[in-house]
C-alpha cells in the first residue's frame, strides 16, 4: 500500500503546527534541559530504574513545552498522567 506526499504534511507545516503550540524550539529546549540537569545530579538519580528516568524525563519535556508554550493544551497534561501510570502500572506488577 502507497501513501501519496501530498496527502501527508510537508515537516515545514508540522514544525509550524508545533510552533504554534510549543513556542521556539530553541527555548523550550533549554527549559528542558535545565530540568533535566537538575535530576541528573540528584544523588538518587543514579538508583532509579530506566523506565523511572525515561518517565521523569519526558515529564520534563512535557513541562518544558507548557512553560514554553500553550499551558492550555491539554494533551500535554495528559501525558505526563501517562508517562507516571506507566511506572507504577510496572511498579504494581501490571504487565501493561
């Protein structure tokens, strides 16, 4: 099965899109990685399990676009419920 490029938005179009949403890119990374510089020198960082430090992590993404963005988007919020669920679901022994 093909997929015509028209019918798909040109990266132009999405990177705009998020733009819009998620402000500069530029600044949300920074945000972002002054969160994140922040819980790699925790001294307990170095304890937490890879899923643990993933979930953290892309909670600070999430942050980082709401600091920097649309903190209205709701998604956004909701992801960071996912991203936490998703530890203690494997905390729990639930092996969604």
């Amino acid at each position: 099965m093909s997929t015509q490029t028209s019918e798909l938005p040109s990266i132009e179009e999405i990177l705009r899109e998020r733009g819009d949403r998620y402000g500069r890119f530029v600044d949300h990374a920074e945000i972002t990685q002054r969160i994140k510089a922040v819980m790699h020198a925790s001294d307990r960082w170095c304890q937490l399990d890879s899923d643990q430090k993933e979930a953290l992590e892309m909670v600070a993404h999430k942050i980082g676009r709401i600091l920097n963005g649309d903190p209205n988007y709701l998604d956004s919020w909701v992801d960071i419920v996912g991203y936490t669920q998703l530890v203690v679901n494997r905390m729990k022994g639930d092996p969604k």
